[in-house]
C-alpha cells in the first residue's frame, strides 16, 4: 500500500504531460482549421494543464522525502542489530533425555556479569553451554530461577571481552502500538531479528508443569515473531535497550509472542543473584474466573465486569476478610479491575507479601469494601 500510495502522484505526473504534449501536436496539425476563439480555448486549456503538472511536481519532493525517510529508518535497524548482537546469546541444555535450546542476553548487575534467560529454557538441564555470536560457546551455571515469572539467570565461565551488556530499562513506558525488535535463535537460526508492534499489555499466561496454575503476570503481548528457539531473547525498543524478555507463543498462531516485562527482570534481579531465588510474589487465597455478560444474567446482576470468587480458601490470607462465593471483584486500592488480568497484573506491579490492600467488591446490589493483608505464594511445584 505504501509504495502505491507513494508512485500514484509521479504516475498522475507522467499522465498529464502526456496529455500536454498530445494537445501541442494535434494543435499543430489542425491549426489552419481553428477560429481565433478556438485558439484561445486551447491557449487557456494549455495553462490550465500547466498549472496542474506544476502543482503534481510540487508534490513530488514530499514523496522522495519519504522514500528517504524508510530507507534512514531501515538503515537504523541495520545499526541497531549491529549494535546488540552480540549481546545475544544461544543456550543449549543437556537433560537426561536430550537437549534443549534457547536463547538469552547478557546483563551487568551492579558488576556481576550474567546471562538472562527463561526459566523454561534450563529447567531440567543437567549442564548447560552458552554460545556467543561469534560462535565461541562456555560451560554456564544457573545461579537464579524464578518459575512464577519464567526467570533464569547464568554466571558464564567466559573471559570478560566476551561480555556485551545490555541496558534494561522501565517497562512501564511502553504503549500498545510501540515498535520493537525480538532477537533470538529460532530453530537454531543463531542472531535471527523479528520486528513488530507491542499488541497488548498487563496479559497473563500460564504454564502449569512450572507455576501450578498460577498465572505469569504483567505480560506484554507482541505481534513480533516468536518461534521455538527464541524464549529468553531480549525484546528492544528502537534504542536497542531491553522492555522484555521473550517467553512464549500461542501453537499455530501468527503475530501472538509474549514476553515478561522489563520491569519485572528490574524487581527481581537482585534477590535472583544474591539468593538465588525470589519470594515477592503477593497471594489472595481466592479462585474465581472473568466476568461477562451471559454470566451476569446468569447471576442476576447488572455489571459485566469484574472478577468472580468462585472460592475463598481456608488456608489464605482473605479467609477472614468477609469475602464469599459469588463476590465480584471490582476494585483494588481504588483501581478498576475488569478481569483476571487486571488483577493478577495489578497485584504483581504493585503490591508485595505483607501489603495491606482494599479489596472493592459487588455483592448483589451492594459495593463493599474490604480489607486483606497479602501473603506470600506458596513455593512453586517445581
């Protein structure tokens, strides 16, 4: 559509001097056969046409400038691509059954070189190996894992030249329709660059052999390609510095990637190199799925949002906050929450084990507030 859009006025051009230079010659040919009122028909058609062909050639600069403006933009790419490749970096893991590979990059903490990457990716490796760009691999070691948020993170027994950190930066900047870039190394196609658009924010997926059906929360949703291969490769903006870190795709869909956000990488990093793990997880004790408006008639209530508790388990920290089956979630610390996804993201941005939050919930025909001291959830299964 561009490239029409950008040769029809050139096109138009072209035409009307066409009929500019037919008009000069047939003029020629009749002109001992014309009235002087006629010649001056054909002198006025003549300017006419000229003032046309001068305001489409007035157009015409507009239209180079954006053939010039793509190709700086393609340009910047190739640049940028340049500029983090080697930051990028292939992971293969030994199991007991085989292999598995994917992808990742490297990162500076506060003077700890390591190597980010998707829980996935390692889990069940018995030795792992990191690949550079320039084809040179080490042995590398896991030193962190967070499974709620897919996190890995490696110390790589490799010499300092070898290290290309990349900047992560706030996560919460971004906008649906944003430009990024995934790098990774899909199907072993090492250094492989994917563009596209931030498509969503604050979704939530979930993987339940890591999570036991908690839900990996805050994520963005991308329409840049993702293939098996590039979980754990970074996710840029035009700058070249890391909003996130690619995790999965939708089977046998196209332009449906996700990643975690960069921000989560930013709250977990420390507690992942010190400690090896992370425990800021914040738990409700609820179960409940979506509302929608086939289940609010089915309930006979008028709102179509929300999120409906299904379960308040005994063993949870809103087991004695006055909440009940039925209960619609609406609100948490006065921010509205239309789904699950809401929720889950607003909670894991947020909040931390131990906050007091004010749960507003529908109840029938009543608003009701409700107070509910976080807890932590419980260790992963894995």
């Amino acid at each position: 559509m561009g490239e029409f859009e950008q040769s029809h006025p050139r096109s138009s051009t072209v035409f009307l001097m066409l009929i500019f230079v037919t008009g000069l010659a047939a003029g020629a040919i009749v002109s001992f056969y014309i009235t002087y009122n006629e010649v001056d028909r054909l002198k006025n058609d003549v300017t006419r046409l000229k003032n046309q062909v001068s305001e489409l050639r007035g157009v015409r600069p507009s239209v180079i400038n954006q053939n010039i403006t793509v190709y700086q933009n393609s340009t910047a790419l190739s640049e940028l691509y340049e500029g983090v490749r080697d930051s990028v970096v292939l992971i293969i893991g030994k199991t007991d059954g085989g292999s598995v590979q994917g992808s990742g990059f490297i990162y500076n903490f506060s003077g700890i070189i390591v190597a980010i990457t998707n829980y996935h990716v390692v889990h069940g490796t018995n030795t792992i190996s990191v690949t550079f760009a320039n084809g040179n691999g080490y042995a590398a070691t896991i030193n962190g894992t967070d499974p709620y948020a897919d996190l890995a993170i490696l110390i790589v027994d490799a010499p300092a030249h070898e290290f290309q950190p990349l900047e992560i930066v706030n996560s919460t900047t971004l906008r649906v329709g944003d430009p990024v870039i995934a790098i990774g190394n899909p199907y072993g196609l090492v250094g492989s660059m994917t563009t596209g658009v931030v498509s969503a924010l604050g979704r939530t997926i979930t993987e339940d052999e890591y999570t036991g059906g908690f839900g990996i929360a805050n994520i963005i949703q991308t329409s840049a390609p993702i293939n098996p291969g590039n979980s754990g490769g970074p996710l840029l903006n035009y700058n070249g510095t890391v909003v996130g870190i690619t995790t999965a795709i939708v089977s046998d869909s196209q332009g449906l990637g996700f990643a975690v956000p960069s921000n989560t990488i930013r709250r977990e990093i420390a507690s992942l190199v010190e400690s090896g793990s992370y425990d800021g997880h914040s738990y409700l004790g609820l179960m409940g799925g979506d509302m929608d408006y086939f289940m609010a008639q089915e309930m006979g209530v008028d709102i179509t949002y929300g999120w409906r508790i299904v379960e308040v388990r005994s063993d949870g920290p809103s087991h004695d906050a006055d909440l009940k089956k039925d209960d619609i979630l609406i609100g948490i610390n006065g921010t509205r929450i239309k789904n699950g996804d809401d929720m889950a993201s607003y909670l894991e941005e947020h909040t931390l084990p131990g906050d007091t939050v004010i749960l507003t919930i529908r109840r029938g025909t009543l608003t009701l507030d409700r107070e509910v001291e976080l807890g932590s959830r419980p260790p992963p299964p894995v």
